[in-house]
C-alpha cells in the first residue's frame, strides 16, 4: 500500500501549516510507515494517510509524487 506521510523538518520549532511537506512511502499498513519514517528520519509527523484508488491516482499526476525509500541495512 502507498502512504501519503505529512510532516515537519523539525521536531522542535512548532508546526506551521505553511512548512508542512510531504512524502509517500510503500508499507504493509500504517504502523509500519510510521516506523520507517520514524526510524530513518528526525521529521515531526503529523498525519499518514493511505492512498487507494482515486486518491491514489489524483497524488500521481503530481510532478512532486515520488515514493521515498529507505536503506533497509540500517540497524
């Protein structure tokens, strides 16, 4: 599944919804996104949504749509 994951740079400056980014991940479920982007960045999440069907095919017209992937040696 792809997730849409809303978040912060900084994890001490309080979110503004104007330095809010975005990146998508690919995860078997929403726990184990979280964890991914937990365990492999400092970002302040805010919110990870799933993406399917339409929602999904509207993110990927986006030019800014890439799925982020992480370095899975890292312990």
């Amino acid at each position: 599944m792809i997730y849409k994951v809303l978040y912060q740079k900084d994890q001490i400056v309080n979110p503004r919804r104007e330095t809010t980014q975005t990146l998508y991940v690919e995860a078997d479920n929403l726990v184990a996104a979280r964890t991914m982007v937990e365990d492999n960045t400092p970002y302040n999440i805010e919110l990870i949504q799933e993406l399917t069907g339409n929602s999904l095919a509207y993110e990927k017209q986006s030019p800014d749509f890439k799925l982020t992937t992480f370095d899975s040696d890292k312990d």
